[in-house]
C-alpha cells in the first residue's frame, strides 16, 4: 500500500442529538471482530494505520511541558502508541522523531492499557516494548467504565484514544466519564475516523448493489462530525480544545485487499442493522464499478480514503488558562481596526505549505 496524499477535510456523516440512548453498533459483534483479527497471524500487515496515527499523536505530545506519571490509553488495541515509543527503527532517518519518541517515552511514569478485546490487547504481550515501560493491562468494555480503572475520579495526567471511539455507541456520556477521570490540568488527546472515510467503497457497494439487487444496505459504519467531537467535548466540560481533520489517501491493487485490510484490522461493519453477507455476485460487481469511478487510470490502483478527526481537551486545574477579565485589554478594537497592529494571513492550498502574507 502507497500513502499518496495528505490534505485537510471538515466533510463527515455522523451526527449527536440530546437522546444518547440509541443503539447504532452492536459492541457484542465488534468484539468477536477484533478476537477474530488478533488471532490471525497476517493481522500485523494492517496495522498500518494505527501506526501513522500513533506517529502523529507522538509529535503532538512532544509539544506539551508537562509530565505524565500516569497515563490511559484508551481503546488501546495491541499497544502501537507503546510500540512506537520503544521503536529506534526510524530514528536513523529522523533525528526529530527520535527526539520526540525518546522525550515522550522518558515522561512516562505508567501507562494502564484499556481494551475489550482479550485477545488484541494481549497479542504482543512477549515484545521488547513490556520491558522498556511500565505496563498494565485491563481488559474492560469501553462503554461501561465498570472498573477501578476507568471509575475512580482524577487518576491520569494523559489519556490517549487513537482509532477507538468511533465504535462508541453514547459518545457524549464516554467523554464526562474520560473527563472525570483526568487529573485537574490533565490532557485528554485523541483521532478517530470521520467524515467521508471510505467514501469510494461506500458509493461502489451502493451502486452494485442497486443494479444486482434493486436495494441498498448499510455496509459502511457511519462517521462522526468534526464539528460534533468540538460540541461534545465541550460539553463534558473540556477546554482549551483544538479539533481539526486530516485525510490519508491508500491505494490498494484491488477491492479485496481493501476489504481484506479491513478485516485484519477489526475495523469492518458492526452496526445494528445487519445488512445481508456480501455474495460473489455482488463482490465481482464491485470491482469494476470502483475501478471506473475512483481507480488511478495510470497505476492501476485503487484509492481509499480515511478522513481523521483528532481532538485535544484539557480539565481545568490550577495551571491552565483562563480568560480574562472583561475590560482588562489594554489594546483598543479601533487600533488594531486602524492597522496600528501587524497581523499574520495564512493561507493554505491542497498540497502545498502554508504561506504567510503579513500585511500593514
């Protein structure tokens, strides 16, 4: 697989009302995904996207001057932010990755892995990262917060949730429980898939499925808005938020390695609504309908596309920012209206840096 670009993305699908009470995945088959997906020895070839996001998530952590004695990772699948963070193999090629992985890994007092699947989370119990970080391990729904871990109030300096959440059926009750397990200046940080990621898969599977069987199913999970992770956080009493979107390009040689990636990864269709087994005939249908909308006329490839949404909150404590009090600015709106003060305009286009335009 070939990462081809990387651009900025606010378009998604999923969204929250006040009624947290319904049901949109079934938590029970989500579970049996990723026991089936630990146990298959070809699972270590998907992790591919885990890896990058867990990259990302490293580089941002090495902006924050704070330590961390105790950390959450929530959602923590095999332990790939732990894996990262004891991995040299890139430092070579890298020396500010290698800063930044060594920076963050010296921080670290404890880190408690949460995850419901068994099997997952103990995969990699026998790799080198166990002995280089002090690890533990509970295995434990990440709706239900029924555990020690996850019900006691302000524990953890950090919680990170890469790639997790957006199997969450109340999303909103999940972020007051991660709120209140934070420590007071505690940061919570975290990415899950939003928008229109995988939208090529979903429009081809819609459009074959309408010329062989008259009908549509739901076979592609929806996906959370950016602007609802802000509102939610927000709510559950998060600030100093920053949420933005990023968009990863793979390309894959077809449909089935695509679909196949999916299910090493435990991440394929789990809602509610069962829709009916994908048969031959549909799946030969797929092919080429994806081929002509979305595939790379040059390579031959075929291009998948996952939006992320990451998120950054803080508890309020004694250290973090508060504003200010009403009338204490000491520069006037009409002055910096009249241009007495230099402001930055930067400008982003598709593929390109940022370029910034100051203007008198």
């Amino acid at each position: 697989m070939v990462v081809r670009k990387l651009t900025r993305s606010l378009n998604s699908f999923r969204c929250y009302s006040s009624a947290s009470n319904i049901k949109v995945f079934d938590r029970h088959v989500k579970w049996l995904q990723k026991e089936r997906a630990a146990h298959n020895p070809d699972s270590k070839y998907a992790e591919y996207l885990r890896d990058e996001i867990n990259r990302r998530t490293i580089d941002r952590l090495a902006f924050l001057k704070t330590d961390f004695t105790n950390v959450l990772d929530f959602g923590a699948h095999s332990g790939n932010f732990e894996k990262l963070l004891c991995d040299p193999s890139r430092d070579a090629k890298d020396s500010q990755w290698e800063a930044d992985r060594k920076l963050i890994k010296n921080k670290i007092g404890k880190i408690v892995m949460v995850e419901s699947s068994e099997s997952m989370l103990y995969k990699d119990l026998t790799s080198e990262f166990n002995n280089q970080l002090n690890i533990e391990r509970i295995v434990a729904d990440e709706e239900n917060f029924d555990v020690p871990e996850l019900s006691e109030p302000n524990q953890y300096d950090l919680i990170i949730s890469n790639l997790s959440l957006h199997w969450i059926n109340d999303l909103p009750e999940v972020y007051k429980k991660l709120y209140k397990c934070l420590k007071p200046d505690g940061c919570f940080i975290g990415s899950m898939f939003g928008g229109d990621t995988l939208f090529e898969l979903r429009t081809s599977l819609q459009l074959a499925e309408i010329e062989r069987y008259g009908g549509l199913s739901p076979r592609i999970s929806p996906f959370v808005e950016s602007s609802d992770v802000g509102n939610l956080m927000q709510k559950a009493g998060f600030q100093m938020l920053t949420v933005d979107a990023e968009e990863l390009v793979v390309d894959y040689p077809n449909t089935y390695a695509l679909m196949e990636d999916l299910q090493l990864m435990g991440e394929n269709n789990s809602v509610l609504m069962t829709p009916p087994p994908l048969t031959k005939d549909l799946l030969l249908a797929i092919e080429p309908i994806y081929r002509e909308l979305h595939g790379d006329k040059v390579t031959g490839h075929l291009p998948a596309t996952y939006r992320f949404v990451y998120m950054i909150g803080w508890k309020p404590g004694k250290y973090l920012a508060r504003p200010a009090k009403r009338g204490s600015a000491n520069v006037s709106l009409k002055d910096a209206l009249d241009g007495s003060i230099t402001t930055a305009t930067t400008t982003l286009t598709e593929d390109e840096d940022p370029v910034q335009n100051k203007k008198d």
